[in-house]
C-alpha cells in the first residue's frame, strides 16, 4: 500500500514563503518529522520527491516543478507511476477562505476556486481525494486575490502560521497512524 501526499506550490525562489506556497511549506515539515529528506528531483515525474515507510506503509511525499495552476500535471504523473487511484492521494494546500491558523480535513468537493485544486481534478478527472486546507484568510477584504496569495506573510503572520504549519504536519501523521476520521473529529 503506498499513500501520496502531495503539497501545492510554485517552484521558484520568488514564491518560497508566499501564502500560495503552504502546501509545500507543509509537506517540507512533514518531512523533516518523518526523517525523510532530502527531496530529490524527478523530472519525468515533475516533482521533487522524498520517500519513507510510516507503520508499515510506503508514504511518497512530493511538490510539483510546474507552476500551481497545472499542478495537476505532476499529480497525475505520481498516480499514474505508483499505480495508485485518487483515493490514496492527500492534498495539502493554502484556503483563502479559511482564517489563518486554522486546517480543515475533508474528502471531496469543488475546488473552491483553487486554482492548483481544480488543475489535480481536471487532471485526474476526479475530486474524490483528502485535503488538507491550510487557512490564509486575510483580516480586511482584499480587491486582488491573485496578488494576496503571491506575497509573503507578515511578521506576525509567520509566528501564527509556523505553529500552523506543526500542527498539519501532526495532523498529517495522526492521519497516518488513526485513520482520516479520527483526525478529522479532532482537528475541524
């Protein structure tokens, strides 16, 4: 049995520490956690990946070297690689509407206007995945949401979203041992 978990990001130094990069921010921790890294680029897959085994369960963990909004390219290529079905992915990504500080665990749904989300569905022609939601939401209403997501987190943002992104990393893992709906009841 083999369980991707893929974090959503843009590949270039520029979007690092952007808000749109929590998903690979994400997966960067889960990694380090698991003593997994370092990752190692895979061209034919257009990911970089890292592997471990979790309780006797081959865990591939990976971020895309496409752009976010044709994430679902890299996504595709794992599946297709490791034989796995949209079920034995976890998608970890950033939620504009979700208020910074908090994760969401869900199975399914739209895309909610993600862009990196609705590339993985129209990629893989299925929404039927588990998604870890990273909230973003900002305090004021933004005119440009576009431009929101592609800037880098305030001070005290980065205080607030470093135990953020600990707290999906033990989510992640608590995943991995108990099962998606025990974490679910604990961390919605």
């Amino acid at each position: 049995m083999v369980k991707l978990i893929f974090g959503l990001g843009n590949p270039d130094k520029q979007y690092q520490s952007t808000r749109h990069n929590c998903g690979k921010i994400a997966i960067t921790a889960l990694a380090k956690e698991l003593h997994c890294l370092p990752f190692h680029l895979t061209k034919k897959l257009a990911s970089n990946i890292a592997s471990t085994t979790f309780q006797q369960e081959k865990i591939v963990l990976a971020y895309s070297t496409t752009y976010m909004n044709e994430s679902g390219l890299a996504v595709q290529k794992l599946l297709h690689y490791y034989q796995l079905s949209p079920s034995d992915l976890w998608l970890i990504y950033d939620d504009i509407d979700l208020p910074l500080g908090k994760i969401r665990i869900r199975l399914g749904g739209s895309a909610g206007g993600h862009k990196g989300v609705n590339s993985v569905i129209q990629a893989i022609n299925n929404d039927q995945f588990i998604r870890f939601r990273i909230g973003i939401k900002p305090k004021h209403l933004v005119s440009n949401v576009s431009s929101f997501v592609l800037k880098r987190f305030t001070l005290p943002e980065k205080i607030i979203l470093k135990k953020t992104i600990k707290q999906t990393a033990g989510a992640l893992q608590m995943a991995l041992a108990q099962g998606i709906e025990q974490t679910m009841n604990q961390f919605n």
